[in-house]
C-alpha cells in the first residue's frame, strides 16, 4: 500500500486565505476564510499580518482533527521573488529574506512561504512553495522589443498553467520533457503561453499585452496610446485604470462578466456580440503566434481559467485554432491543488526540490 501524505496548503490573499488539507492528490477539507477591512486594516504592512492568519491555519487543522506534528508538508502560494525556473521551492532563508523585505514587490502572496515555514520552525515539517507569478524560463529573443528600454518581461498564471500541462500529459500519455503544448489562461487576465518540453519560452504579459480581456485593455496602437496619455484628460492613475480594471470588455459593454454577455447576445445585443468575438478573434490570434513560436510542433492547445467554462468563448476560439492541433479544454483552475501536487511530487521523489538563489 502506497504512503499517505498529508499536505496543508495556504494561499494568502488580499482580503482572504484559502486552506487546503490532502491526502495525496484527494483533498479532504477546504475553506476560504474572508478577512474583513478592520482586521486587515489593523495590520497595514502584509508581514504584521503573519500571526492572524497563522492562528487561522491552526484553527483549520483543528477542526478537522488533524495534529500539526502529523503533516507530511506545508505548501504556500509563492510571492513576489526574483525570476525563477518552474518547479517547487524548499521555502530557504534567502526566500524568507526577499519576501519580508518586499525586495522584489509587496504582496499579499509574500505571506505563502513565510506562513509555511513557520511549521517547519515549530515541527520541523518541510516547507515549499510551487510556481510563482514571477516564473521566468524565456528564450532570449523572447525578451527583445523594438526599444532596448522596455524589455519584455512574464507575468503569467505559472501555477495553473503548468499544473493544466503536467495533467494533460498525466491523462493522454505526453511526456513533460519531450511534446509541447500552447495555453491560453482566460480569466480576468488572459495570458497564452509556448511550452516546450516543460519550460514555458515565451508567454504574452498577462498585465500589459496580448488580446483585451474582460478588464484589460491588452496590446494598444502606441501613438494612440501615447497621444491619449498627453491629452490633458487623465492622469496616470487614471490611464493605468483604463488599462487594468477598466479596459477590454468593461471599457466596451460595461462589464467583465462572461455571463452576462452571453445572456445579453441570446437577448439578441448586436454590439455586444461583436465585441464578444472580438475578444475570441484576439485569442486565437494570440495563440496562432505561439504555435508559431514552437514551429508548429504542438500536441495540444489547452483552454483554461474560467473563460473556459463558457461554450460560446470555447466554440469560438476552438474554430480559429483546430486546425493548428486538437483542442483540450480544462475549465476553471484549482490553485490548492496546483500547490499540493507541487510538493507531492517532491515527497514522492518524482521531483527534486529547487533551491533559490539570490
């Protein structure tokens, strides 16, 4: 009989933590726990918030019966580091450092590690972190823009993304190291991904570029951007409010949800269909460059996020791109277990455990 290891995994947000307990791959409780504005107001810089949610991850394991000495790991949401390889990251005191010190960012999943590592150095339980935001495996011409000042840089749903990758070759028999596969992650953010046996070599910046999405703007015509910039009628917060949270299908229609627009084109809304497929053409626009990026050796085309549970948005975007390569659809994204699996996989010895380097 195979060992059972039990993982807690803790993915800290702004105004909420999300805990998970498992069994191996099968997770055996969850709770997303809402930390209101007094409470976080109490506590302005995210590290002062450290024994909170510490206290909280303790009362979790408590209600389910579970003794802290008894974990096999404890996993967090990796935070803002320095760019690193994909993989899981033993939770180090130079991880520590950074992320206390905000070096590279302050951000609410600068928490994950610290609070992981706070079993280690109570029960000396390993610590990991899994595929943070700041994955960073680009091909060198990947990096180049038309101006030396602005380098393309990755920011990506890393921890689904290849979560999503090492599942399908899981289910259909790819093998990680050897076939290579296009993602596009649709969410409010929208980031279409080239990976190439394992290692994403170039990405759109889920931020700044690629197809509009439902709140952002995506790639911009630059002198309209810069003309629109001068012009008097905004300030910087304000056009940087255009470009995340107000932009894409908000600025258009005057909503980010999926939802709503496919009841108001099944009403018979005209415009809002067509910006609709619009965002769909720019998609599959988007992910023909990325086949384009692996010369057209591609064993699949993953759609995820949660713009891949809309059959209008999946139908569309699938009629551009199937004839590039079969089209698999995992819809939604499961961060706790993207985390947990990170460190089973080391627990298993399937896996070596990277080390960060300052």
């Amino acid at each position: 009989m195979s060992e059972v290891f039990k993982i807690l995994v803790v993915n800290p947000g702004s105004t909420s933590s999300k805990l998970g307990l498992f069994e191996n791959e099968q997770i055996v409780a969850e709770k997303k726990i809402n930390h209101p504005a007094e409470e976080i107001g109490k506590h302005p810089q995210i590290m002062d918030q450290v024994e909170f949610r510490r206290l909280l991850m303790d009362d979790f394991l408590r209600e389910h019966d579970i003794k802290p000495h008894t974990l096999s790991a404890v996993v967090g949401r990796g935070g803002l580091l320095k760019p690193i390889p994909s993989g899981t990251y033993r939770v180090t005191p130079q991880i520590l450092e950074d992320l206390k010190s905000n070096r590279y960012g302050e951000h609410a999943s600068n928490l994950g590690a610290v609070l992981a590592h706070t079993f280690t150095q109570d029960f000396s339980i390993p610590s990991f972190i899994v595929d943070p935001v700041v994955v960073d495996e680009y091909h060198p011409l990947a990096r180049y823009t038309g101006l030396k000042e602005i380098p393309r840089v990755p920011i990506w749903h890393a921890l689904n993304v290849m979560a999503v990758v090492r599942q399908t070759c899981k289910n259909e028999g790819f093998d990680l190291t050897q076939d290579n596969f296009v993602v596009a992650h649709i969410g409010g953010g929208i980031s279409v991904s080239a990976i190439e046996r394992g290692r994403c070599i170039d990405v759109s910046n889920g931020l700044e570029a690629g197809p509009f999405t439902p709140e952002r703007s995506g790639s911009l015509p630059t002198t309209q951007l810069v003309n629109l910039c001068f012009s008097g009628k905004y300030s910087q917060a304000e056009i940087k409010k255009m470009l995340v949270g107000r932009g894409g299908l908000v600025n258009h229609i005057g909503t980010s949800s999926l939802m709503d627009v496919e009841n108001r084109i099944k009403d018979g809304d005209k415009a809002c269909q067509e910006v609709f497929e619009a965002m769909c053409y720019q998609i599959a626009k988007e992910i023909g460059s990325y086949v384009a990026v692996l010369r057209g050796q591609v064993c699949r085309i993953i759609l995820t996020g949660g713009g891949a549970k809309c059959p209008p948005l999946v139908e569309n975007v699938s009629s551009y791109v199937k004839s590039f390569a079969p089209v698999h659809v995992v819809p939604g994204e499961d961060e706790l277990a993207a985390l947990a699996m990170g460190a089973l996989r080391v627990l298993r010895n399937e896996a070596e455990p990277r080390e960060y380097k300052a």
